[in-house]
C-alpha cells in the first residue's frame, strides 16, 4: 500500500536509548484517506507522534470493514518490506517483478522491496464483500537495504491452537512455531483471534519490544482494554502477554522485535538513511527509471511523486 498523502512529512526514525521494562502507551490512530477525497479511510498509527517505530516495524495502517473498493496505483518503495494481512475481503497485488497474486483472510502477501520495486493493489472485479485488514511495512536494516526486490504469497502459515484461541504467525517466532516468511531483523507478527470470554497467555522474549493493535472486537490487553483503531505499546522485559476477552470476540494483532538500532529517514513510500537517499529514490520515480521497473496489468496511471519539502530530511531519534 502506498502513503498517498498529497503533503507527506518527513517521518524521523532512529536510534535511541530505550527505556527498560514493561509500559503502556496508548497510541490512538489518525485518519488519512487513501485515493483522494473519495478513497478509503484508513487508521494509521505508526508512524505515531511520539513513538515511531516497535522493533523494524515503522508502519501501520488499519482499514475496515468498509464496502469500499481499494484501488491503489502503481507506486514506488525502498528499503522496507510490505506485510499485507486481511480480516475479511480480498486484494489482488501486482508488482514490477512479475507477480500477480490474490491475497485472502489467512494468507500472507510480502513484498521487499530492497533497492526499488512497485506495485498497485486493488480490490478484484468479483469481490466477495467489505473489506477489512491491515497494511504494515518493515524497515530493512543497513546490510539488506539494498537487496534485490522479491514478492512472495504465503497461503498457509502455522497456527497454534489454544483453549478459546487461535494464534496465526505472519512474521518471526512465536511459542515454536516459525513462520516460513523471510524477515532481515528479529522480529514476530502474529495475529491471535480469541472467543467471547477468553483468556490467552502469550511467551514472549524479554529482549523484544512488543506493541499490540485490536483488529476486530474488543480485548483487555495485559489489563488495558482496547478496541480497533488504537496501537499499544508494551515496551519491554516481559516474558508473557495477557489477552482476555469479555462478551465479545476478538482478534489481536501482536507486533514486536528487537529494537532497531539505525536512524533512518522515511518519507513517502521510501526508506533511506539520508536525503540524498530519498531525493534521488523520489527523482528516479519521476523519470521512470529502471530502478523500479513496471507494473503490468493495472489500468490507469503510476501515482505522481508529491513534492520534497524545502527542509532537509533528516535521520533522527526513535522518539519525539
């Protein structure tokens, strides 16, 4: 998915001390419309304000359910990895490297983009009925930046069953099972979907910082009850993770990592380290430059690349 913001800010992201221990950081999401005026709403709450990114996850948009076509021309993207998840609906993704591929509730679609690649998505001619998910990206750290752009479809991905729960890994490891998903940091994504009246205790590791975002329902996240809309952020040193349900079910989506230890700049659909990185990813876009190749198929036009502001990009703090 594209940040088709017409004015996107530099989003800062960096190194910083982190502090030790368990916390709770309610991060509320804002609304941006994709598509123009009469595009989809989406909530987006990383980047957030005063926390930018949990582990190398540096973006979230969350999405539905809204009977609304998703329709998201061909666009660029650097130095991040795509992590495409459905609660309901369907998306069909096309990208410059050749792939076509339908993503459905349960499946798993993850695009790196590398040194550069683009991509459209868009709801499919026959689909089924409102749609609803999420669209997250992952910083690549300075060693994989660079690499080669790659699509891959993941249709079945492990699950752990528990009393009242089912708990599916997207990215990373949880509780031993290991999802088939390439990932460049240490890093875990999972999506647990709980029945009314439930409660499912997560291991974690102490290392990782954990943030936690309900995608359906309602769930008292270690104690903190939280519906859609809202990210919160767990900080780190636990060993478990508390979910309960009341009358409701839910289902919760578990991001985390080791703490992403680079300062990178993000604006736009890039990540780079500099503004140099940004304004020539942003120039070579805007000549059609080979670097991003092309995507066939989709009908319509590659979204134009906003302007730069007159500022300097600039890699800052993790924080605010």
């Amino acid at each position: 998915m594209s940040n088709v913001e017409a004015a996107p800010v530099e989003t800062p992201c960096g190194h910083e001390q982190v502090p030790d221990g368990p916390t709770h950081e309610l991060m509320p999401g804002r609304e941006v419309v994709l598509g123009g005026p009469r595009g989809m709403a989406v909530s987006r709450t990383l980047p957030h304000k005063e926390r930018r990114m949990v582990g190398a996850w540096c973006f979230v948009d969350q999405y539905g359910p809204a009977d609304h076509d998703m329709r998201v021309a061909p666009h660029p993207h650097t130095g991040l990895q795509t992590v495409s998840w459905l609660v309901a609906g369907e998306i069909l993704h096309r990208d410059s490297v050749g792939s076509v591929a339908l993503i459905r509730p349960g499946q798993l679609n993850l695009m790196t983009a590398g040194h550069g690649i683009a991509h459209s998505e868009e709801s499919p001619a026959d689909r089924s009925g409102p749609l609803h998910g999420v669209q997250l990206w992952v910083a690549l750290p300075e060693h994989a930046r660079a690499v080669a752009p790659a699509f891959a479809h993941h249709a079945d991905l492990p699950v752990l069953t528990r009393p009242g729960a089912t708990v599916t890994v997207l990215m990373g490891e949880l509780d031993g099972a290991e999802s088939p998903a390439t990932a460049y940091t240490p890093i875990v994504g999972a999506e647990a979907a709980l029945a009314a009246d439930a409660t499912l205790t997560l291991p974690l590791r102490p290392d990782f910082e954990y943030a936690a975002l309900v995608l359906d329902g309602a769930a008292h996240v270690d104690g903190v009850p939280l519906t859609p809309g809202t990210l919160l952020y767990l900080g780190r040193e636990r060993t478990t993770l508390d979910l309960t349900t009341l009358a409701t079910t839910a289902r919760v989506l578990l991001l985390g990592g080791e703490p992403f230890e680079e300062e990178i700049v993000m604006w736009w659909n890039f990540v780079g380290r500099s503004h140099d990185d940004i304004a020539a990813a942003r120039e070579q876009w805007t000549a059609a430059d080979a670097r991003f190749g092309e995507v066939h198929g989709y009908d319509g036009a590659p979204l134009p690349a906003p302007v730069l502001p007159n500022a300097q990009l600039k890699p800052r703090g993790r924080r605010r």
